[in-house]
C-alpha cells in the first residue's frame, strides 16, 4: 500500500498502524455517513421549499430594507433547525455575540437565567457576569443590569439533573440555559436525547419559561437540531459547523417567531428588528457554505474519530471516545504536562494550509483565566469547523480539537503527533 502521507514525514510504519485503525472504525464512519445523508438531503429540501434563486445573491446596502436573499436564506435556516423563524448576519462575528443577543433580548431587570448544564464557557461568564472577583467588572454585563444567575451542575455520568433544575426555578426564572457542547470542561457533550428528555421534563412543568439552547459545534453532528426537540431557541456561529468552511463571519438564531423578533431588536433596534442588516454580498456564501455544512461535518467527524482511536492506543484519555455517539465535533485528549499541549498544538499548526510556518505559544486570551494556547492554521480567522486545537494552561492539560474540512488533514496531524512528540508518544 502506498503511503501518500510519507512527503509530510510520515512513517510506512505508522501509516499501515494507521491504515488497520482505519479498517476497524468502519462501523463508526458508516454512522456518520448516514447521519450526513440524511442531513444533507434535509438541507437540500429546504433550498428547494424556499425556491431560492441566482436573483437573490445581489448587494444590498444601507439598511437592508427588502433584502429578499436574506429572507430565503432566513427562510431556510428556520425549516433546517426546526423553528418558526431565524435571524442570519453576516454582522454577528461569533457564538458568544448570537448567545448573549437572544439574552439580552429575552431578559429584563429582576429576572433570573438558569444554567442546567453547570458553569457556562469561559466568555459567556463574562456576559453573566458570574465570574468570582476582580475579573467580574465587566461593563454591561447581565448582572449590571439586575438580571440574577443560578446554576445547576450535571449528574455524574453528565446528562442533565432534570429534578435538580426543577427545584432550583424561582419565580424570577425566565430562562434556562442548555450548552450542548462542553466548552473547556472535562464534562462530555450532551447528545440529543438527552437534550430532548430535559426539555421535555422541564416544559411539563414551566411551559413558559424559554429554553435557549448554545447550539455552537453541535449542528448537523446529529439527526436533529434543538429547535426539533422542543427549545425555544437556539443560536450558533456561522465560521462553526453551519458555514461549511466558506463563511468568513456571521450567526444564526432560530427558534419560535417572538422571541427571535426580540432578540432582532436588541441587535438592532426596537421597532426596527429584523427588518433591517443588509447583506452586503454575502447571501450566496452563506446560503452555499449551509448547503455544504452536513458533509464538512461529517469529514469532521471522520478525523477526530481516527484521532481518539490513536490517541487511546497510545494510552491517552480521550473524550468522546472513539466509539461513543458524538453530539459536537469537538475532540478532547489529555496529556500529562504543559509541554505536552503546547508540543500537540504545534504539529497541529504546521499541518495546517495556512500559517503553517508559524508556531504558536501561550498567551493571556481576554476572556479566560488562564494563558491559553491555539493553534489555527486556518483560511478564516477563528473558524473552529476548519482544524484546530486550543486548550488552557492548567491542570488537567486538556487539548480541545475541533474542526477539519477534509479528513486527511485531521488524520495527518494526528500520525505526525504519534511520531513527533515526547512523553508517552514516542
């Protein structure tokens, strides 16, 4: 068998360890092949309902007024993710933006959020406001304005305390919080019928309190977005999994028509909602990086599936493991020193179509509350569906992959690890 990977430094020996690895996670990668089918063919069915048209790719400017593309484009992300309605912009430059957004545009003064997922990320502590000492001067935040914060931790095995989060509502709760994926926790990620059964239990008894949903890394991972399983809203970044590696900006929330419109009107102004943002030329990159997205995913999936296999006969925890059912596309190892992230890091930058002469090292990320190295060798900034791989500087020394347009590049960086680095890996 010829060793295509052997130009990049990759030995016959390992690519034929590699090759049988391969062989033995067929079951898994036909999973994820059908899931992507069925994906793809849900995607491609609302393009179609939508009766988009090269018409609706032209440059509208200004405010946006009657910007016809960009309601196809809104058309088809609520019928995708299963919503009434969806705000998509280009002007929404991250995840934590679209998140905290449908915050601000639910919550008032004297009202309480509710995390059911334990401690959000680290950014969107910042927008709560619920970050213990100095760091918690942040200007604008929830708890500036009056709004209240509660958390509930996870159960052992990591689903939902569902009976928890049902006690710990007070008359103040307006909304409860579910991040799908686990941000720089050790926790695993919540697939969707874990999601479903929460949101089910929890609307029996408070149907009217909104469930908002983090969908960031989870899109098309599965068969079913959130808004399918009862939330009321859930949100995401477009340089993630729904861009397809095209979008070079942009977000997303859909969910049920009102609360989408408020959310709309924080972004923009009261009154003014969702009827203006113009799309400046993006609709065509939007709408053809969604219509890509459920294989992108997919080739996602693939590498870090092959790389928590070799990573595990290495000896290494990895989560999920290479044979669990994944909800998002990241990919967590752990290792035994900071050396060791940083060295991981660094073979994941150099194989890397971009920047891949650069070597990253720690620094003092805002946001974080401790140096954080990231390695993105990437053709947009920060786009976490192309290959990545971050991770904080403190105990347990856990390395966040995510992302990977095509699976060979994963499955590179993951050989050249094996031989590259030290420690257990050798």
């Amino acid at each position: 068998m010829i060793n295509p990977y052997s130009s990049f430094g990759v030995s016959d020996d390992t690519f034929k360890m590699a090759s049988e690895l391969i062989e033995s996670l067929s079951q898994s990668f036909q999973r994820v092949d059908e899931i992507c089918s069925l994906n793809q063919l849900k995607v491609l069915r609302a393009f179609q309902n939508s009766r988009l048209s090269d018409v609706h790719f032209g440059y509208p400017t200004g405010y946006g007024y009657d910007d016809v593309g960009r309601e196809k484009i809104e058309q088809i992300y609520s019928e995708v993710f299963g919503g009434e309605a969806a705000y998509v912009r280009i002007q929404i430059s991250s995840g934590t933006q679209a998140i905290s957004a449908c915050l601000y545009g639910i919550l008032r003064p004297g009202d309480e959020m509710l995390c059911a997922t334990g401690a959000p990320y680290d950014t969107l502590r910042t927008v709560i406001g619920c970050i213990a000492g100095a760091a918690n001067n942040y200007s604008g935040s929830l708890k500036e304005f009056g709004i209240g914060f509660s958390q509930v931790e996870l159960k052992a095995d990591g689903s939902i305390d569902v009976q928890a989060v049902l006690a710990a509502v007070s008359p103040t709760t307006k909304l409860i919080l579910i991040q799908k994926s686990k941000g720089y926790s050790t926790r695993p990620c919540l697939n969707s019928e874990l999601i479903s059964e929460a949101i089910r239990s929890i609307k029996i008894v408070y149907p009217n309190i909104v469930i908002l949903v983090d969908n960031c890394y989870g899109e098309f991972v599965e068969d079913k977005e959130p808004c399918e399983l009862g939330a009321d809203l859930c949100a995401g970044s477009l340089i993630k999994n729904p861009g397809g590696g095209i979008c070079p900006s942009g977000g997303y929330i859909v969910g049920k028509k009102d609360l989408v419109e408020k959310v709309a009107s924080h972004l923009t102004a009261p009154g003014l909602g969702s009827h203006v943002g113009p799309s400046l030329g993006y609709n065509r990159i939007i709408a053809q990086g969604l219509f890509m997205a459920p294989h992108v995913v997919s080739e996602s999936i693939k590498g870090a599936i092959f790389a928590s296999a070799l990573f595990e006969k290495f000896g290494f925890i990895c989560s999920p493991a290479s044979t669990d059912v994944r909800g998002d596309i990241v990919q967590s190892i752990t290792f035994d020193n900071p050396q060791q992230v940083i060295d991981f890091c660094k073979i994941i930058q150099a194989s890397s179509p971009v920047d891949a002469f650069v070597a990253p090292e720690p620094w003092p990320m805002p946001g974080y509350d401790s140096d954080v190295i990231m390695a993105a060798g990437t053709f947009t900034q920060g786009a976490s569906i192309e290959l990545s791989a971050d991770g904080p500087i403190k105990p347990p020394y856990l390395v966040y992959m995510q992302g990977g347009l095509v699976s060979e590049q994963v499955k590179l960086a993951a050989m050249l690890a094996v031989e590259k680095m030290g420690g257990r890996i050798a």
